[in-house]
C-alpha cells in the first residue's frame, strides 16, 4: 500500500472547492509533497493560474547572432551550449564547425570543420559542456571529441555506440562519463492503419577514464503511428516521449499526453515523479481538419493513398511540449497551453514550480535552451527558416502574476 510521510489530503477538498479561482495561498501549502513506497519523491504542484504568489520572470532579448548572409549567417545550428563565463558554442551542421562568441556575442573562435583529422568533424550532432571542456558528439568519425574553450583541440574517445538522430540524447556527466541514448526494436501492434510501435531504448555509458562500456535501460515509449503506403506519420496530438539527460547523473523522462515527469538515475530507477495540474486544451474542428488535410496531401505527394482511423487523434492535445534542464539542476518545462512559444514553468532541483517565465520572442524552433546565471541563449527561427543565436535577459525581480 502506498505510504506518506507527509499527509496533506485536506488540501485536496479546498482545491475542489475553489475550481479554477485564485487564491492567495504559500508554495509550502500549495505543493503538496509525498513519499511513495520505495522511496519516491512525488511533489505535486497548482496550475499557475490558480496561484498568485508566482513569481512570473520576464526574458528579455537583449542581442540576436546571425543574418541572412553575412560572416554571421548560419546554415543550420542543430546544437548549442554554454560555459560557466557564458562563451556560447554553436553548431552548424552544414560545415560542420562550431563558432564560439562572447557574451556580447562577438565570434572569438572557430572549432572543427569537415574532416576526419584530429579535431575535424562529420556529421557531429550535439555539445556538452563539462570538467572545463567542450565535448562533441562526432557521429561520422565515430568519436567523442574535446577541445579547450579556446578552440585548442584535446583529445578524443571511441563512440562505442549510439544510433545517429537529430541531436545528441545524452552528454558528459561531472565525472566524465559519456552517455549516449541508443535503441534496439520492440514488438509492433499491427492494428489496421495504425503501427503501434515499440523501441527499447537504453543509455550507453563510456567510462573515459578505464574504458569501460555500460548498458543502462530507459523507459521507452515511441508512441502512435500512422502506417502509410511510403513511410509513417504520428497520430495528430498524440502523445509522445520526452527525455532529457541531466549532468548530475539524472534522466527526466516524461509522456506528453499527461503533466507527469520522471526524475530517473542513470541507473534506472526512479527517484522523483513531478506534477502540474492543468487544463487541457481541446482539439478544435478546425485544427483536426487542418492534420487530417496534411496527411492525406502527404500521401498524395507520395503517390499513395491508405484507409486510415482517424478516431485515433485525440480530442484534448497533449500536456507538455518541451522540457530541458539548466545549469543549476532547475527544470525549464514548456506546457502546451502556451499557443505562442513564449512560456515556460520552471521548476527547482526538489521539482517544486518556484516561477513561470515569458520570453518576448517565440522559441518554436528551439534545438536547446541553455540557461546560465540569468543568461538564457537559445536558437530561434524567422519565418524564412533562417536559424539565429538570441541573447536573453531573465528578470527574476518580477513582481508575482495577478
């Protein structure tokens, strides 16, 4: 049976009670805080529009990187980080060179550049800044490769393993230990015109320093899709996987049909389960429509056409969007009752909801979010596809949202 070492269950009856009102209540009685049999922290927190001693933080642009020609202009920034005196390292996967700038966001160095030689790079997908040194997922070379912050190479070490996606899903932790995320196939539920399928996913773990190689299983959860005569689409506003490493040894692990996430070690067990209450959005007629339009041009494009179930797409839309976690161990998620882009929950190292933050500028097209102090750099796109580097503020003296 499931134990507490701290009952706050009348809270659940004044919660009820009010709805959706404010009310001028303390984080200490608002956030309701339970020790699960085996230990697990379950912190559970108030929808931040029922709550009024919030902080709500401004994120204020204060300078923008790129152009669209120029010395400045990017072809395609899959990654970027930070260091602790906020020099920024950004990504390009086009020529494969990592520029670094400034605070004031002057380009100071160049990393890399397309090769296979020590400090040349192919098909690198992802950065981690750790022990005073900048590491890069080099796929192509299948290595991990390090250099100085002033662009100096170091050294490199064999990538055991790890399957080639989007951007690195892993990093370095304070020990140096590598992690990559890696994914065999599951069993596949073969409904008509839906593919349920099911990856195993696991971390990789590379002992740099005795060159040992660890496999460390995830939660895994690829989520729905639809199977069409050339490839696949996922179901509209279903929900999918979210999974973020953390460099003091943690996995946070959530699903985004629900406001739930996991607070996992590397290990595999689960130390902390975070929650929101929320309202979901619902799916208009008109969003459905507009999914259901862009699959069958999809198929039409592709020559093809399939009998599909569109019952399959929810009616409400999922709870989270994105979530990513900051150099000071605070959760920065975004829920998906934000429609602009703007918004974000952040939430503390014990996963209690300390603040809500709005930034000035939508961060749709966000690769990674990098918080340091109260710097946040971030990678945003005009509505021409042009990829920028921008340079933000976070005002933490706001006054608490009314």
């Amino acid at each position: 049976m499931t134990t507490y070492r701290r009952s706050t269950w009348f809270l659940l009856a004044a919660f009820a009670a009010l709805g959706a009102c404010r009310y001028e209540a303390s984080p200490e009685t608002a956030i309701l805080v339970d020790t699960l049999t085996g230990g697990i922290i379950r912190v559970r927190n108030p929808d931040p529009a029922t709550v009024a001693w919030l902080p709500a933080w401004s994120i204020v642009e204060e300078r923008r990187i790129g152009s669209v020609d120029g010395d400045y202009a990017f072809g395609e920034i899959r990654d970027l980080t930070v260091d602790p005196l906020k020099r920024i390292y950004v990504l390009d996967f086009q020529d494969q060179r990592i520029s670094v700038f400034d605070s004031l966001g002057r380009r100071v160095a160049f990393l890399g550049g397309q090769g296979a030689g020590p400090g040349e790079l192919r098909s690198a997908n992802g950065l981690a800044w750790s022990g005073g040194h900048l590491w890069v997922n080099d796929v192509g070379n299948a290595r991990y490769d390090v250099f100085q912050s002033d662009g100096g190479f170091v050294t490199s070490f064999r990538r055991k393993a790890g399957s080639f996606g989007y951007r690195w899903v892993g990093g370095v932790d304070h020990e140096g230990a590598v992690y990559e995320q890696d994914t065999k196939p599951g069993p596949i539920d073969r409904t008509p015109g839906l593919k349920q399928e099911r990856f195993d996913l696991f971390l990789v773990r590379l002992d740099t320093a005795s060159g040992r190689v660890d496999t460390l299983p995830l939660p895994s959860d690829s989520g729905r899709f639809y199977r069409l005569p050339r490839g696949t689409r996922s179901v509209p506003f279903s929900s999918a996987q979210l999974l973020d490493f953390d460099a003091r040894g943690y996995v946070w692990v959530a699903r985004t049909g629900s406001y739930r996430i996991h607070q996992t070690r590397v290990v595999g067990d689960t130390v902390r389960v975070i929650e929101r209450a929320y309202s979901p959005l619902l799916v208009t007629a008109a969003e459905r429509k507009q999914a259901i339009d862009g699959i069958e041009r999809f198929m039409e494009d592709r020559g093809g056409r399939a009998k599909l179930d569109y019952s399959a797409i929810p009616d409400v839309k999922p709870g989270l969007a994105a979530m990513d976690v900051d150099d000071q161990g605070r959760l920065w998620v975004r829920p998906v009752t934000d429609t602009d882009g703007t918004s974000f929950d952040i939430f503390d190292t014990e996963g209690r909801l300390i603040a809500t933050a709005h930034a000035a500028f939508p961060i749709w097209a966000v690769r990674r979010v990098s918080v340091v102090g109260n710097t946040l750099v971030s990678v945003v796109s005009d509505s021409l596809r042009v990829d920028y580097v921008v340079i933000a503020r976070i005002n933490t003296a706001a006054k608490p949202q009314r």
